[in-house]
C-alpha cells in the first residue's frame, strides 16, 4: 500500500474528484492512500463472507451487507472502502445514494500482504475511534480471524483469535443466530 503524502489534509470532495481508473482510493486522517487489486485467495474469502453474511441478513431483516467499493465517510478527512460492511436496521440512516455517512456496525478487511499494517493498525484505530462495533480481521495466509468488539470503556476488546487450526466459528452479537464455521471463510 502507498501513501501519498499532501501538504494539506485531503477531504471527501478532494476524494470524490479522484480519477475513475480502477484503482481503489481511501483518506485516512486527509491522507490519501491506494490500494492494490488483491489476489484470488482474498476474493474468494470476500465471497464466503458476502454469501454467508448477505444471505442470513437477508433471510432474518437485519440489515444490509456491502462489498467494496462502497464509500463509508467516516469523516470529512477519513473515507474508507472496507472490504465487507455491515450496517443494522437501526442505523439505515447511514446509508445515502452515494456511500454510507458514518461508522458501519461491522467492518471486515481480509489482509493482503501490501496492506497489513493498514489493516492492523492504521484502519483499526480509525474505526475504533469513530464507534464501529465489530472489527473483523480475516487472514487469508494465516487462516485466522480477529474479531475486534467493543467494551464497556468504548473501545476495542483484545481481540478473539479464530482459527482454521483450532476450529470454530464467526459469531457476533449484532447477528444473533450466526454462526459461520471458520474453515467456511477460507474454503476454496
């Protein structure tokens, strides 16, 4: 992942007046960053999840369920493109024509190696601070996921580490009922 440094703080219209060249642009605190097309085995993961995530939402009325590219402005100067997003019934308010106005309930970014500490790091940080619930961290070369959930100080819990070694499941409180085996998520 590159970082293109400004001198000033980048905002969602200097954003929205990016080239359409197929190139996926987030803002991170008016930093503008590019994201490399990811590989197979990353899209393959972002289909069980969709497959699994849209169809139970779908069938209990929770909510709705998006892939990138979809616009989430976090802020004025944080617009991110999660790689799945979740966002609950209560908070459908969000969603615009155009992008989705605030924190989504749920993020999932699956890692590519360009963009790990992006992920890990940088974008945790951010969706934490702006009150996303549930943060998931899927590793594709690990077969492991971290879920991140939100404590009763308002931030990210230590994550719960889910592997395709120890077995499990993808639960979360704001899916009551779901339950996705863990081998599920980077079936082939």
């Amino acid at each position: 992942m590159e970082s293109l440094a400004e001198s000033t703080k980048l905002t969602y219209e200097d954003y929205c007046d990016l080239p359409d060249d197929g190139k996926r642009y987030e803002i991170i605190d008016g930093e503008l960053y590019v994201n490399p097309a990811p590989n197979l085995k990353h899209q393959r993961v972002i289909v069980n999840l969709v497959l699994a995530l849209g169809f139970f939402v779908r069938d209990h009325k929770l909510g709705d369920v998006y892939v990138a590219p979809t616009d989430v402005v976090l802020s004025k100067t944080d617009v991110v493109q999660p790689d799945v997003l979740f966002i609950t019934n209560e908070n459908a308010d969000r969603l615009t024509r155009a992008n989705v106005q605030g924190a989504p309930d749920l993020a999932i970014e699956v890692l590519s190696e360009s963009n790990r500490r992006h992920d890990e790091v940088i974008k945790r940080k951010r969706y934490e601070g702006f009150g996303v619930a549930e943060y998931w961290i899927v590793d594709p070369e690990l077969e492991l996921v971290k879920v991140f959930r939100r404590g009763a100080d308002d931030k990210f819990e230590r994550p719960m580490e889910i592997s395709v070694e120890e077995g499990g499941a993808l639960t979360s409180a704001l899916l009551p009922g779901f339950s996705m085996p863990i081998a599920d998520v980077f079936a082939d």
